[in-house]
C-alpha cells in the first residue's frame, strides 16, 4: 500500500486510524462529522471502499457496513479497506433519505465546497474518498414501502464493474446504467468502479439482507486477495431489463406473488379491489421474468408502481479462487 492522505491525515501501510471529517453544524450549532474507518495491511493491494447511509433512511445498509466493523469481519492482508457506515447524517437524523433543503446526494456529484450541504458532502467524498480508492460497494434499499429483492446494479458497458458483480454473488444482477450525478458514475469517471447493493426497504431491518450483503462482500473481498475465508462461488441471474407493471385503477392492493418469484407473461400478480367487495381487478404481467422489488403499500391510486419485473439475459457462474 502507498500512504494516503484523507483530511490532511497520513494513513501509512499496517495502519488502523479512525478519521473524522468535519461537515457542518445543526441549526443548534452541533458540529457534525461524517467518520471514516481505515484498516489497512502492510503489503500492497487494492483500495475498497464500503459505504452505507447516502441515503439516511436506508438502515439495511448502514447496519450491514457497521456489522462488519463492530465484529472485524474483514481484515485485509493486503490492500486497504475504507469503511464509512452512515454518509448522509443529516438524512439518517430525520429519518429521511435526502438533506433538510430536500436535495438528494446520490444526485449531487461531483459537489462543490461553496454549494448546498448535499453538494458539499459530495465535493468532500469526490476529493477525499474517490481518489484514493480502486473498488467500491454502496449500500442501499428500496424505498419507503418499496422492497427490492437482494440485488445488485452495474452497468453491464462497464466489464470490470459486471465481473466484480458476478463475484459478488447476489441473488440478481440488474443492468442500470450509470445516473448523472451519482456516486456510482463519478467513480466511473475518474476510472474507479463502485457496486451498488439494493435490499429490503427503507426504515426497515432485513436479517437476511444483512447477511446477504456481508457474505457478497466477502466473497467480492476474497476474489481481490485481501482476505481468507472460504467464500463458495453462487451462480447469480443477470437481468438486461426491467419495468414496473403499474396499477391501473385506485384500490386495495393485494400481491399474490412474492420477491425472488419467477412469473410468466399473462399471469395473475396481485389484485386491486374497492373497500366494499363490489370490485375486483386483476394484474397481470405484461412479460415473463422475475420479481425484483415490490411495494408493500396496500392503498394504491391509478398508476403507482407495484411490482418490478426483471428480465434475464442469462446466468454466469463466478469464478474460482
């Protein structure tokens, strides 16, 4: 490993140090730090970064990253690990995924030192965090209501980025292309690669999303060299495409199908009824494919999103180590 500098601190190799950077201060004048954990080996290797909480009320993810540094999970041999639980404080403080002025930091990058207290944590993660690292993994969720099966998202252009997701091992790997702005393809741009992981819904614990999440990154991790473990490879399904079929009248909404399913074009899905029993309308898929998130919402109006199907472009097996 070279030594980095993050906040004008030097990390050098074999080092361990816990780093806070300053952001702002609450109107109450609490200054807030977003803190940043290293742990680092002596021999050179990658530089991975795990992140959770860009999005505050997306708890899956910062308890999966938090896991993994309270129970030393994952001590590298070689290479750097940058773990940073909880990104968006402000967020997490108000149980809401954006900042106070309602902007989204997964929509702010590259960021500005002088810009909103969004652009600003983006400037500070683009100069501080995506310079010194090679890999990544965010840690994300569905939405309020919104559960996504255990998942996750690259742009299949990107080579390296699609087989660092095969080793990963998630359940589904879904083509999403980079979003302006983001995290995700600011990394891109500056030549670095970043995972984005999608499980369970916000505010809302998921053991199994935890777990899946960990033992991903282990694999991913183990793959690199930077770890020992005996990770096995898992087969994951790579979906190409897919789209929400949508509600086509306002009623009580009532799946049929679950997460993970596979679902055939033409078939029952769920059923929307009125408060009084007089009114029953199916929803039928528009393709075959699989279930890769759902709302959870039982009151639906005429065009709210209600079942993600994705569609595979076939399986890959990861490789050996």
């Amino acid at each position: 490993m070279k030594e980095m500098v993050i906040n004008g601190i030097r990390v050098r190799p074999g080092q361990s140090l816990n780093i806070e950077i300053a952001i702002a201060r609450l109107p109450t004048h609490t200054l807030i730090d977003l803190p940043v954990f290293i742990r680092s080996s002596s021999k050179p290797g990658p530089t991975v970064l795990i992140s959770g909480g860009v999005h505050g009320d997306e708890i899956n993810g910062i308890v999966t990253v938090k896991r993994m540094l309270e129970e030393n999970m994952f001590e590298p041999r070689k290479g750097t690990l940058i773990f940073i639980p909880l990104v968006n404080v402000y967020g997490f403080l108000s149980n809401s995924r954006t900042f106070p002025d309602g902007r989204d930091l997964n929509r702010s990058f590259p960021g500005s030192s002088k810009g909103s207290l969004a652009s600003q944590i983006a400037y500070i993660l683009t100069h501080e965090i995506i310079s010194q690292i090679d890999f990544g993994i965010d840690f994300h969720t569905g939405g309020r209501m919104l559960s996504n099966y255990p998942q996750v998202r690259v742009d299949f252009k990107d080579k390296v980025g699609l087989k660092l997701a095969e080793i990963f091992g998630a359940h589904f790997t879904v083509n999403s292309p980079h979003i302006d702005k983001s995290f995700r393809k600011e990394a891109y741009k500056n030549k670095k690669h970043i995972l984005v992981f999608e499980g369970g819904e916000s505010m809302r614990l998921d053991e199994q999303v935890v777990r899946e999440g960990i033992v991903g990154t282990g694999r991913l991790l183990r793959h690199l060299d930077m770890i020992e473990g005996d990770f096995p490879p898992v087969r994951t399904l790579k979906i190409q495409e897919s789209g929400w079929v949508r509600a086509r009248i306002s009623g009580i909404f009532n799946a049929s199908v679950s997460l993970g399913d596979e679902v055939r074009k033409g078939q029952v899905l769920a059923k929307i009824s009125d408060p009084y029993g007089q009114v029953k309308v199916p929803v039928k898929s528009a393709s075959s494919g699989y279930v890769i998130g759902i709302n959870n919402q039982p009151v639906v109006n005429a065009g709210d999103a209600l079942i993600h199907i994705g569609r595979s472009g076939g399986s890959a097996l990861t490789d050996s180590y």
